[in-house]
C-alpha cells in the first residue's frame, strides 16, 4: 500500500464577532490564497475595524499550527478564508410622537483556514544567450514638392 501525503489543515474560528459580515468580508479577500507573513503584512496596513479581528482569528490559526501541528507558522498559506452571518440582535430606539425605530447589531462568524505548500524544487536558471537587438531601421528622407520640381 503507497503512503500517500495529505495536506494538513489547521482552522480558527471567531464566532460571534460585533460586526457586520458585510464589513468583514471586504477585508477577508484580501488574505485569501496568500502566504501567512503576507497576509499578516496586508491587514496590518488595512485601516478597517475589520482586519484587526481578522488578524487575531489569522495568529490564532498560526498558533493552532505550530502547537498543535508541529507545522511552521510562515511556511502556511490562507487556503480559505470565509465570514458567516451570525444572529442579529435587535434594539429598539425611541422617536418623535411614541413611536420606535428598529435597530440591528449584526454578528458574523470569521473562519480562517490554512495549509502546507507543497514546493518543487526549484531548477537551476539557464544560461541564455543574450538576445541581439535588431538593427535599427534606416529612415528615408521625405519627398518635397520642391525637390521633386
């Protein structure tokens, strides 16, 4: 029977977060499918609420790895990355002659899951001849009306 390799996995998961899924969602395409140092770099340079709860699930996931895996932390990649809508919490706001204004405070789920990358060896670059430019082109002198005459 032939040992096959699998990947490893690693997830986190924030559950319950204050924020809208909405909101957290434009900043979790930005990780998806990068390296875990580049991610890190990406939300440390987004300005939204959003990417620094991000960023916690994302060292959560790296933590879970290294302890619980034995894997190391730079060498993951974001394989999925992924916001949930979570229950929404319903208040209510007093307004002019008695009546109340609905307010929603909307939960999200933030999961964040990362993989081994598999490299190839990398290949020796070839020694290329370096190209030759063509030669440039000769321009020919524009006819005039005068010199034709």
């Amino acid at each position: 029977m032939a040992a096959v390799e699998q990947q490893q996995e690693v997830r986190a998961v924030a559950k319950w977060v204050r924020m809208s899924p909405r909101k957290a969602r434009l900043v979790i395409e930005h990780i998806r499918g990068r390296s875990v140092p580049e991610a890190r770099t990406v939300l440390a340079f987004t300005n939204r609420a959003a990417a620094r709860e991000i960023e916690k699930v994302l060292s959560s996931a790296v933590a879970n790895a290294e302890a619980n895996h034995a894997l190391d932390g730079d060498e993951l990649v974001v394989s999925a990355a992924y916001v949930d809508e979570g229950p929404v919490m319903k208040r209510w706001r007093p307004r002019a002659r008695g009546r109340a204004a609905r307010i929603r405070k909307p939960t999200c789920h933030i999961t964040v899951k990362l993989t081994t990358v598999e490299r190839a060896p990398e290949r020796a670059p070839k020694a290329e001849e370096p190209k030759q430019k063509p030669a440039p082109r000769k321009r020919t002198p524009k006819k005039t009306e005068e010199a034709e005459a």
